[in-house]
C-alpha cells in the first residue's frame, strides 16, 4: 500500500492530518522530553486523541497483521461440533452477566451517565425511546395531542365525478367530428345545432357546460361547473324576461323542482326525496339508500312528471335522473342524477319519526279492530268465543309495523350516543 505524506514529508495517518475526533490539525508526534516538560493538553489536540494515541501504543508488534488474500470458497464449519456449542454457551454466559452488571448499575443510579459516555467513547449512536435525554436533545419527536374542538365539516357523503353525456338527435349518418353539417355545427370541440328556422338549439363546451334554448330562442337549460366532473343544472321557463327557474340540480344531491305557480314541486337531499302536489301537501316521501321499505317511488317505482310541454323529468335512482328537453324536430337528454359515495356512515342522521302520522295509524288500527268486533257480535251473537277471535290481518300487520319503527327509533337515539365527535388520523 503506497504511503501517503503531507506538505512537510510527515506520513498522513493516525499522528498527522486532520483529528477524526476534534476536527483541528494534529499537533507533532511530542518526544520524552516534551511530554516529561508539558502537560498533556499542550501536546495532544485533544483528551480523546491522546488515550487513542496510548492505546495504539500499547498493542505489541507482532500481533498486527498486514493485508492478505484468504480463501472465500466453501469450506467445512471450524472446530467441532461440541466447541461450538460451548462456544454459544459461553456467549449467552457473557450476555447474562453483562445485564446483570447493566441492572445493578441502575438501581445505584449509575447507568444513564455510564451509558452515553461509554457511547461516546465508542463513536456509535445508541437510541432508546423511553429515554429522557433522547426526548431532550430532540432525537425523539412527541406527537402533539389531537385538538379537542369538534369538527364542523363532517360529511356523510363525497362527491365523485362523472363523465359529462348527453343524448341528442343527429342527422343521419352520424355526427360529424369537425367542420359543418346539416343544422350542426362542431368547432374545436365546441358543439352547435340550430333548429329547421336557424336559431340555435344547443352549445356544448369541450368542458361539459353549455346551454339549451327553446324554438322560440329563450334559454331553457343551463349547464355549470365549479370542479371537474361535477356538474350544476338550471331549468328556466320559456319566457323573454324574467324567466322563473323550474327546477336546479346540483351535484351534492340537492335538487328542487317547482310547479307553475312557484311553489315546490319536488325536494332531494342526499339522504330522501319528498314530493308535494300543487297547494304544498305531501304526497310521497322515499329514501335512497332503503331497499326494504317498499314505497311507490324510487328506488322500486320511477318518478315521471313534465316541467312544461318540451322538459320532462324521470327518477330512477338518486344517480339515474334524466332530464329530457324534446321538440318536433330537435331532443336530448342529461342525466342529472348526484353520484356520491358514503365515507362516514356513523353520522347518517336517524329516520325521522311523525309521531302525528304514527297516532293516526294507530288510531286506525284500534277503529278497524273494534268495527271488526261489532261485525263478529252481529254475527255470532251468542258465540262464547267473541273476545278470543283474532284481529283481522292487515290491522295486526299495520300494529308490528309501528311498533317496528318506535323500536328501530329507540336503538338508533341509543347507538347515536355511543358516536364520537373527535375524529384523529
């Protein structure tokens, strides 16, 4: 190995160059005389270097060894079988009575001082978690404590985008991906198409938005988006000034459609929908995601209704909403529907209850029941078993069901309180 020396000739090694401890300039090897004359933190740059330096000169002669080349091919295990093991036993020997020594050094209060300064000495890093000192010098990071406000955002459902389609009635042969056609028009992927009379029928953005307008030229539909894939529909009437808006549907799941005299025609929300008829009495009220209560309405019977003589609407499910505006000669169709995706279950807020509806179910019931008794006195008027007869079936089926819903209230109200309003990820 060729040697190595510095500017002055002196050999670059552990008595010259830089100190691998302290980081300065070594000073000269000291002769007897200096270090009988000096005390050692003149002739050494530092404690550690000089107690290096005494222990490299202690090590005899001949037990340094010099480079050489050994065999790396297989061989057979050195020693036999029985030195092994001895071997292993000693190991485990010294093992024991190092945690021994380690024991008795902490309960005289010792180990933390002997610990990290025979670390030191040794140049390793020895890290423990429940070590103070490690917490101290900031080797160990506390997570701060979760916040203790309640959320406010909380949302049951997440919105997820959906690819924008609409269905409309194309010349024959197709619709043309650029250039003109007969009554279309497609520019940089901005769709046009003009009624017979040339006024414009349809504008569709690359982006999904546009516009829908009347044969008489008015604005019928109207097509936004905040966000990608997410899209916000506005139905006007077909009026020049001061449209009244029939009916909106909004991405989240909320949408509300209007008669002709304004008032409220159908209300959803990401949980049910409710419809009215004209003087605002309710009519039906389903829920999105109940597939056993069976009601004539969505999901297990569809909703049809027109918002005027060209906009009808059909609910099918809370996804499957189409809006179809039809004329003699031009038609398409939007499917409004909100796609939404449940995240927090636990916060689905519990059925709502009527208790007027309940009192008045029961009070059927208990009507229906004592017209049957009459019924069977008038027909068996000396029948020993009159008060034994059952109540007919559908009043028994109509009594297990409210006491179905009052049960199912209970447990919802009980499993509501167990929720926790503290949510840490």
């Amino acid at each position: 190995m060729e040697q190595v020396y510095d500017s002055e000739g002196r050999p670059l090694g552990i008595f010259a160059g830089i100190c691998e401890f302290c980081e300065q300039t070594i000073k000269p090897f000291p002769s007897m005389e200096q270090q009988k004359l000096f005390p050692p933190e003149q002739l050494f740059c530092c404690d550690d270097y000089r107690q290096f330096v005494q222990f490299a000169l202690t090590i005899p002669e001949s037990d340094k060894k010099e480079d050489e080349i050994i065999d790396v091919k297989p061989h057979p295990p050195y020693g036999s079988k029985m030195a092994r093991k001895a071997a292993k036993e000693r190991a485990v020997l010294r093992l024991r009575e190092r945690e021994i020594q380690r024991a008795q050094a902490a309960a005289s209060g010792m180990a933390p001082a002997n610990f990290y300064s025979f670390a030191r000495q040794m140049k390793t890093i020895n890290y423990q978690l429940s070590s103070q000192k490690c917490l101290d010098e900031g080797w160990t990071v506390r997570v701060p404590s979760p916040t203790t406000e309640e959320p406010t955002d909380l949302g049951v459902f997440e919105q997820q985008p959906v690819e924008f389609t609409h269905i409309s009635a194309a010349p024959p042969g197709g619709l043309p991906m650029e250039g003109t056609g007969k009554n279309i028009s497609v520019t940089d992927g901005i769709v046009e198409k003009y009624y017979h009379n040339k006024k414009k029928f349809m504008t569709i953005f690359p982006d999904g938005t546009g516009c829908v307008y009347y044969p008489s030229g008015n604005l019928a539909i109207t097509v936004t988006s905040l966000k990608k894939g997410q899209f916000s529909y506005v139905i006007q009437a077909d009026m020049d000034e001061f449209a009244d808006i029939m009916a909106v549907f909004e991405p989240t799941g909320l949408s509300c459609c209007y008669y002709s005299n304004k008032s409220v025609r159908i209300y959803l929300d990401q949980f049910c929908g409710i419809e009215l008829d004209i003087h605002g009495a309710k009519k039906k009220r389903w829920l999105w995601k109940d597939d056993k209560t069976h009601v004539h309405a969505p999901p297990f019977q569809p909703i049809c209704f027109a918002l005027n003589p060209y906009i009808s609407v059909r609910m099918i499910a809370q996804h499957n909403i189409g809006l179809t505006f039809n004329t003699k000669s031009r038609s398409c169709r939007f499917n409004v529907g909100a796609n939404l995706k449940l995240v927090a279950p636990q916060f689905i807020p519990p059925e709502e209850l009527n208790e007027d509806k309940l009192y008045m179910e029961e009070t059927i019931a208990k009507v229906h029941t004592l017209l049957n008794r009459v019924s069977n006195l008038l027909k068996f008027p000396k029948s020993p078993k009159l008060d034994k007869m059952p109540a007919p079936q559908h009043v028994t089926m109509k009594l297990s069901k409210i006491d179905r819903l009052r049960q199912s209230r209970n447990t919802d109200s009980t499993d509501r309180k167990d929720v926790p309003t503290v949510v840490v990820s």
